[in-house]
C-alpha cells in the first residue's frame, strides 16, 4: 500500500430509505486532506452524484440533507468519480464523524455496486467515538450539530463539504479544551465535567474518576498523588487487554452451557417473581407479559443543553420493565471494538418471546421517530435472532 501520510477527512449524504430493506443511495461525497502535523488542509474534492434511481430520493431525504432531485439529475454517477475517491481514501487514514458505522460502509457499497474493489484506509478515527470517550457527553448526544452548537459554530447543513470543515472545527475546539483542562486542572471548577480518564484534585488528595468497567472487578482503585510533572502512564479505562489479564487472573472460566450450540431440546422459560411496588412518579417495573403493546408511545424529550432524546412511555409514564432470572452471558469480543479496532466487553442476555414482543415493539416505533427526525444513520436492531443456536434470540447490552 503506498505510503500516503494526508489525514484524509470525508463525510457522505445519501438518501433516506423509507421501508425496510431499501439500501442507501449516495447523493453527495466531500473530502478534505489534513497534514496531520500542521492540520494544514492541503486539497479539498466535493461533488454531487447521481443515483441510479432518482426516485429513492423522498421527501424525507429532502428534509434530511436538502438536496433536491433536480439538483442531481446532471451530476456525476459514482461510476464517474470512483477513480477520484478512490485516489483520495485508498492508503490514507480516513477520518470523520460516525463513519465506521455509515459513510465506511456506503463507501465500500457503492464499490461493490459498480464492481470495484474499494479503497482500504491505513488507519481509521471516528470522531464520534473518540470525542464521546475523551471529551465526554458535555455536548449532549455527541452529534455533530451537538457539538457546532457547543462551541457556537453555527447550524449543521448536512453537506458534505460543510460537515467536514465542521468536523475539523470541532475536533480542534475539543482538543484545545481537553488541553487546557489537563495543563491547569486546579483552576477548573471542581465539579467540571472533564474526560473520563482525567486526574482532578479534590480535598487537597488526588482522587481518579472511576473506570467505565470498575464494577467489574472486586479490587479497589488505588489512589494516586497528582503530580504535573509525573511522566507515569495512567490506566486506560478502555484497554481491553487489561481487563482481559485482570479476568483471566481472577479465574474466571466460560461457561460451556452458555456458548453457542445447535439446539437440543427448547429452553425453560424463567419463572416469575413479585413485581415491585409502583413508584409515585411511575407505574413501576412491568413484567414483559404486562405491558399492552398498543399502549407503547415514544416521544422526543429534552436532555441536554437543548438537544433531545427519545423515551418510551406507557399508560402516561415511563415503560420500565422488570424481567428476573435473565441468563447473562458476557465476554471479550473482537467482533464489537472501538475507534482504535480493541475489542469491547460484550453482555448478551436471552430473551423470553414476551420480552422480545415488547422490544420489538419499541424498536418499530422508535425507529419510525428516529426516521421522521431526519436521521439517517444505521439501525440497530433490539433483538438479535439467529435460528438454530440455544442462545436466540439475544438482546446485547
């Protein structure tokens, strides 16, 4: 692979499939070559494409990215510029936010749909899963109008070229913070939200934020003196390896009952317990089996700094279900990895056919909001179901 050293970022528009099954039609791709040791922008490429079926582009998508059929009924196919996107992504490090979800995936799509190979990156930062662990949600849910909102640069037009010039905007904005905050940690408020793995001093002793996995494992944190001039690595609270050692030195063996085999006999369904109290401000935890699915609701609610999140509620108040004796299942697992491809813990949990009615419900129901939200990023389905395992369906947590 040919030695390129350009950062290249990239970010893609693309249609909005209205009913299930119907794939992404790519309506728009921009790019821009960053010196990463400058953050020099050196070229930049941006151009409509023509789908090959005009009429994928619906209303919502209109919505979503603005761009009308008309506007791209003399553009290029991606037949005409794959040679040119191939030329900027193929042997450089690929760059952007929520791409190895999206845009690398449509990326490699559209290859395939003409019969090309596609282009392989050196290297690939996804900016939505950096800045979500480094910089933390202060920005609320971490999209990319989130983030422009944060810092006061404007509205997000869901154009390529814009959305990338955005992108490095805030990738600069986020690390000249974090670079503050770690240089001077005595001078921020003391309940200042810093990234996860920071260091802040607290009643004059040095005190470390927990570890996303530290309820995991039965031994302390040690506490350790803050020093600036201490050159001493702190722990990655996302170094799965690590993990990995502290469970395997623990003596924790698989469970053979758990892993995937073909089925033999149905399993037993888990019985059933008491159903606590309702709440004042609740209806309490419902059993799967006790939940209407009729009555299921998801709606748009505030969260944070003006962004908005989706909740479900039934009967008026929040849905929150009560589901005893689940079977827990977890592991490291190399098919689920972060932006620098180390592998996550995974917990999986079999699912009862009540369960998974509800969940299947809400999955519907919250994907059309999400949908009609103008959002087009990948769905992930509640429920996993691979026929002939013991362990199907699954839900992952």
């Amino acid at each position: 692979m040919e030695n390129k050293t350009e950062i290249a970022f990239f970010d893609i528009e693309t249609t909005v499939p209205t009913r299930p099954g119907q794939g992404y039609a790519m309506l728009e791709f921009g790019a821009i070559l960053v010196c990463p040791k400058k953050l020099e922008e050196l070229r930049s490429y941006s151009t409509l494409v023509r789908p090959s079926n005009p009429k994928l582009i619906s209303s919502l998508s209109v919505r979503c990215n603005g761009i009308m059929p008309e506007a791209v009924v003399s553009a290029p196919s991606f037949a005409d510029i794959a040679d040119t996107v191939y030329d900027i992504l193929h042997g450089r490090i690929w760059a952007g936010h929520n791409i190895v979800r999206f845009d690398c995936v449509r990326i490699r799509e559209a290859f395939t749909e003409i019969g090309r190979a596609a282009p392989e990156p050196k290297g690939t930062i996804d900016t939505l899963a950096l800045l979500t662990q480094k910089f933390g949600r202060r920005a609320g849910n971490m999209k990319m109008a989130s983030l422009a909102t944060y810092f006061g640069l404007g509205n997000q037009t869901h154009r390529s070229l814009d959305d990338v010039k955005m992108n490095i905007e805030v990738l600069k904005h986020c690390a000249t913070v974090l670079f503050l905050e770690s240089s001077l940690p005595d001078t921020f408020p003391e309940n200042h939200w810093v990234s996860p793995n920071a260091i802040t001093r607290k009643n004059d002793r040095a005190e470390e934020k927990p570890s996303l996995f530290s309820p995991l494992t039965s031994s302390t944190v040690e506490k350790v003196p803050y020093s600036v001039a201490s050159n001493t690595a702190q722990p990655d609270a996302f170094d799965m390896v690590a993990l990995g050692n502290e469970m395997n030195a623990a003596s924790l063996q698989p469970d053979v009952t758990m892993e995937e085999n073909p089925i033999l006999q149905p399993p037993e369904m888990p019985s059933t317990v008491t159903v606590p109290e309702s709440c004042s401000d609740s209806l309490g935890f419902l059993e799967p089996g006790e939940v209407s699915l009729p009555s299921i609701r998801a709606l748009h609610v505030p969260f944070f700094r003006g962004s908005q999140r989706i909740k479900l509620f039934y009967e008026g108040a929040i849905l929150q279900l009560c589901c005893p004796r689940l079977r827990i299942r977890f592991g490291i697992s190399k098919k689920f990895t972060d932006h620098a491809g180390r592998p996550r813990l995974s917990f999986v949990v079999d699912a009862s056919p009540s369960l998974c009615g509800v969940l299947d419900t809400c999955d519907s129901i919250v994907k059309k909001v999400y949908a009609d939200s103008g959002c087009s990023s990948d769905w992930r389905c509640a429920v996993s179901r691979r026929q002939g395992f013991v362990n199907y369906p699954t839900v992952r947590l």
